[in-house]
C-alpha cells in the first residue's frame, strides 16, 4: 500500500469530515520502531470507525510487515499492561487489539487496508491451512476461520490477541467480528516531533470510565512524582506516590460512582488534571 505521509502532528490540519473524526479519537501510548511511529490507543472503537480515526490523525491501522515488525508492537503492547477486560472481543475468545487487515471485501483474501480505501496488498489467502502472498508476512493464531460464517456476522478483521487463547497466544492473531469495539494501533509512515505535543496528551489513562483500576501511562519524559483524586467538590479522596514506570495501576473500585478529577504532580512543578468517570 503506497501511502506517502509527511507531517508533523502537532501542525497538522484536518478539515471537513476529518475534523469531526478527529475529535472523537483519543491520544494513546506513543512508541518508535525502524524510523516510524505507533500509537497504542485505548479507546475502544468498531475496526471501521479505528480505521477512520487513525485516517484523521495522519496514519492509518498498523500494519505488520515482518517478525521484527510484529515483536516491537507486541513489546510495547505488553509494557502498556493492557487490562484484557477492556478490550475484549465478543465472537474471539480473547482480548485483542485492531491491526489494518480485513477480508471485508471478500471471503478468504486477506488484505492490508490500514486506511479502509481501495487500495489494498494482499498478504494472506484461505483459512488457516491457507498460504502467505508472496513476500509478505503473517502471524496467525490457527486461525482464520470465519467462525460466524459469512455475511455481517462474519469474522472479517483482524485483531491481535494480548492473552492466549483456544487457538494461539498472545501475540498471534485472529479473524473476529469487524463489529466488536477494541482498542486500536495506529502506524505513523514518519517520526512524530513529541517535543511539540503537550505533555496532556504524552500521559493518559485508562479506561474511562472506569468500573475497578484505572492505568495512567507516562510517554513524556518527565517523572510523575505524585497523583492525587478530587472529587467533584475539590476534597481530595485518594493520593498516590508513583514510580517512575510507563505504566502505573490504580485501584478505585470503592470509589462511589461518579465525576472526578485527577491531579498529576510533575516532578517539575507542572500539574496536569484529567477528568474521569467512575461507574
């Protein structure tokens, strides 16, 4: 798939349809690998509407080329610490995260269509006794196997597993549902400038809302030294000392449901705050 994109995130201008997209799609965990950027993006979304979101952000789903390819995703998926409960598939008997492939357009050829246009590189054809295009890669589980069958209900995109599973483990893929609501990776064909982006969107959380722990991820470079719950009144309800880790849990299952803000003490003196939901 020939996709030249030049561009440089914090300058890039989105107009019409792709404005509107835009502002539906959360930032994510930022990674480099062999000159490119991804985007872990924990915000659970159809495979069309990833898709779309990460067409609106200036990449488009990623799309795994080769085995080097497949294990710095999957390093850096498994370093976020993903909870598997929150994005897990209803047809895959697993959790998994979207990747650019499909079958959509037909049965048993599998193609790589990151920004779901017309122009695609088939990769894969069959089943899983099926047989690699040539030149390309694949990391199937025992899979595909369009267990719905055909149709809508078909097991038409691709997702890669982060848990084992019945027919693979984490890391390998699977066929499931095009409908199910996942997290998503997007792929950048250029380094992002991250000296440009406000440190709001370098250190995130997820998910949100929340039922029992929320994650707080830190991509910017600067050590957290403290986070603090406020409840919708300002008295604050919980302080945590943090370590200086990509990722960090946070147990807030006997917090009562509602509205509340999360302070984020830099070690520099900036605090960051980001508004969550109990449920």
């Amino acid at each position: 798939m020939n996709k030249n994109l030049l561009f440089v995130i914090a300058s890039l201008a989105i107009f019409g349809s792709n404005h509107k997209i835009a502002a539906q799609c959360a930032d994510g965990y930022v990674f480099e690998f062999n000159g490119k950027s991804y985007e872990i993006v924990s915000q659970n979304k159809t495979w069309v509407a990833a898709a779309a979101c990460a067409v609106a952000k200036g990449g488009y789903l990623a799309e795994i080329n080769n085995a080097a390819e497949q294990a710095a995703v999957f390093s850096a998926i498994t370093n976020l610490n993903i909870d598997p409960a929150n994005t897990a598939s209803s047809d895959g008997f697993s959790s998994y995260v979207w990747l650019g492939g499909n079958d959509i357009a037909s049965e048993g050829n599998w193609v790589w269509n990151g920004d779901n246009n017309a122009v695609t590189t088939p990769f894969w054809i069959g089943t899983a006794s099926g047989t690699l295009v040539a030149g390309q890669y694949a990391n199937w589980g025992f899979e595909p196997d369009n267990w719905l069958g055909a149709g809508p209900a078909g097991q038409d995109a691709l997702g890669m597993s982060i848990i084992n599973w019945q027919n693979g483990v984490a890391g390998k893929w699977n066929d499931i549902s095009h409908n199910n609501s996942l997290y998503y990776i997007i792929e950048y064909n250029s380094l992002l400038d991250l000296t440009t982006i406000d440190k709001n969107t370098l250190i995130g959380i997820h998910p949100n809302p929340v039922q029992d722990n929320i994650s707080l991820y830190n991509n910017s470079g600067s050590k957290i030294e403290k986070i603090v719950f406020v409840n919708s009144i300002g008295q604050e309800i919980k302080i945590f000392q943090t370590e200086n880790a990509i990722t960090q849990n946070y147990d807030v299952s006997n917090f009562q449901a509602g509205v509340y803000f999360l302070q984020i003490h830099l070690e520099e003196g900036t605090i960051l705050t980001k508004k969550i939901i109990k449920k």
